[in-house]
C-alpha cells in the first residue's frame, strides 16, 4: 500500500473501518486504510435480519470490515455493508490488513536502524518488496523462510536485506501448511511388520524443505495416518506426493500393496 493513499475506494471492495457515531438510522464509520475517511454503514446492510438495535451488532470503537456498495467521489459520499461480507471473506481481509501493518511497522523499525526515514524507507525499500512478493509482510516473511538472500534477489540492497532478516526473526514466524490422508497399506508376508518399518523410514528420510516435517501414526492396522507441514500447498502436496508414493513402491516390491485417501 503506498503512503500516498487513494482518497476513496473501489465499489464492491472490501474495507476494514472504525465504527465511529451510532444514529437512528445506521453507523458512521472511518476507512482505516483510506486516511480515515468517512462512510455510512446504513441500519439496513447491517444484518439480513430486521435490526432493533444497532448496539446489538456493532458498537463505538469496534473495528469490522464492510464491503463498498456505492461511492460518490464528488459528494465524498460512500455507502458500505456488512450483511454482503462472508464470514471467509471478514477473516480474509482482517488478516491482510495486520500482515500490512505489521509489515510497514517493522519496515519503519528498519528505517529508523539505517538513519532514514519512513518516506524514503518505503520507496527505497517497500515498494520493491510489494511489487515483488506482493506487500511488504510476505517479503519479510520469504526473508524469515530463506535468509536474507531472497531480498536480495528481489532487488533489496544487501545492507537492507540483512538489517531487515536480523529484524523479523523471532518477529515473524515461518508460514506452516498442514495437509493429510490415511494410507492403507497390506502386507502378507510373515516380516510384514519389517517391510512396513521399511516403508515408512524410506518415506521419512526423504530430502525436505527447510520447515517442512513429515508424521506418520497408526490409526488402526492396516492404517495409517501421514501428516505433511510445509511453507505451503504446493509444497506439503508436493511431500505428500512422494512420501505417498514411496511408501506404495518400497510396499508392492515386497509383495504388498496399498491405496491413499485424502481427509479434508
């Protein structure tokens, strides 16, 4: 997000907002992230159910996120909604918008540390980072994952790329996926406990990511649950993929065999 701001938002975009008066009619409230400008949260988007009370669904100082319904750029008139915003999309953008201020705070931190200021620091340094990673909290969080070196890939100065990685760690943690199934796996020979063993080691000691970590617990003969935590999807499904397949080959050349089924 730049320092220069736009003055109002986009239709259909979703905001987060102080609630600031509550009136007969509705609420008025600050756009956080547009300089605080004023929209009105009318008494009839507030709920699809008939409202009695206003206090009863959002009160002075609350902080929600409201969807944009109609602007009008001359009157700097905008209506706004919270019925239309889903419960996915509420904790969607709340999260976004902490990543984005927590992103320019640690910004301003190293900015501070290098003699500059938070202007010069965001176009010098930020900027880059969002063009790049797409905002400044999932560059530092890369910068966390895999060393300074990927700021400076992204065209970070390595003077800023190592003040801003000794910054964030222990201030950001790594961002962890888990994803899981339950392999069934049979065997009749009388070792079959060993090929099992045998099975399951082969898949464990498979090479990893860096924060990546494979489990795998018995549910129930012939079961077993594998449970694969990675830096993301494609990652974990990438593990699970070959941990899944590994653990079949290693079983079938034995003379067993085995399925996978994915849980939710």
């Amino acid at each position: 997000m730049s320092l220069e701001v736009a003055t109002l938002p986009e239709t259909w975009e979703l905001v987060v907002a102080t609630v600031g008066r509550i009136v007969p009619y509705g609420a008025y409230v600050n756009l956080d992230e547009y300089n605080n400008v004023e929209g009105l949260l009318h008494i009839s988007e507030i709920s699809s159910r008939w409202v009695k009370n206003i206090k009863d669904h959002v009160r002075e100082g609350d902080k929600i996120v409201l969807k944009v319904l109609r602007v009008d750029p001359v009157k700097l008139h905008i209506d706004l909604s919270l019925r239309r915003v889903s419960e996915r999309e509420r904790r969607s953008k709340l999260l976004q918008w902490k990543q984005e201020n927590r992103g320019r705070k640690l910004l301003d931190m190293a900015a501070e540390r290098m003699g500059v200021s938070s202007e010069e620091a965001y176009e010098k340094i930020g900027m880059p980072l969002e063009e790049h990673f797409g905002s400044i909290y999932l560059g530092l969080e890369k910068a966390v994952e895999e060393g300074e070196s990927a700021l400076v890939k992204s065209g970070i100065p390595a003077e800023w790329a190592t003040v801003l990685t000794k910054l964030v760690k222990g201030k950001i943690r790594a961002p962890q996926v888990k994803i899981s199934g339950i392999l069934e796996l049979k065997s009749s020979r009388p070792d079959g406990v060993s090929v099992l063993r045998k099975a399951f080691a082969k898949a464990k000691g498979l090479k990893k990511p860096n924060n990546a970590d494979i489990r795998i617990y018995v549910t129930g003969t012939p079961k077993y649950r594998i449970e694969v935590t990675a830096g993301s999807y494609k990652v974990a499904e990438s593990l699970l993929d070959r941990v899944v397949k590994n653990s079949i080959k290693t079983l079938t050349a034995s003379g067993g065999e085995g399925r996978f089924i994915r849980t939710p």
